[in-house]
C-alpha cells in the first residue's frame, strides 16, 4: 500500500508547524476567539499547546480544520 498522501492538506506538516503558523497569522487573542481552548487563552505558548493538543483529539482536530481553512484562504500566505 502506498503511504503518500499528496491531496492531504496535512501530509508532512507537524503539528508544531501548524501552530506556530496560526499563531504567526492570527497571533494567541485571534486563536484563542477562532478555536475556544484555555491553551491559546491562558499563558499561551507553542509548547503548552502542543502538550494539550497532542493529548485531546478533537481539540486537535479544530486546529488542524483551521489550519486547512487558513492555507485555503485567498488572504492567507499560503505556506505550505
């Protein structure tokens, strides 16, 4: 079975990256009002919200959901 996955939006990006981008382009007020989890409210960083997100799958399914969305947008940089 081929393991590719070229129309995966996702395919080879770390969650890492996925956050520090949103970050980057809505900055931690913007996130935390787009995706409603403490992790972007209180005390925000990308190593306290990678350690919930890589622990609460839905969680990390509305993020990833944004990031897609975000990427999509025609006012997005695109940087895939």
């Amino acid at each position: 079975m081929d393991n590719k996955q070229p129309n995966n939006p996702l395919h080879g990006v770390t969650l890492e990256n996925i956050v520090t981008t949103l970050q980057e382009h809505y900055g931690w007020n913007e996130l935390a009002h787009r995706v409603n989890i403490n992790c972007f409210k209180i005390d925000p960083s990308v190593k306290s919200s990678l350690k919930f997100l890589r622990k609460t799958p839905w969680a990390r399914e509305k993020v990833e959901s944004l990031y897609v969305t975000t990427l999509r947008s025609p006012y997005s940089s695109n940087r895939q």
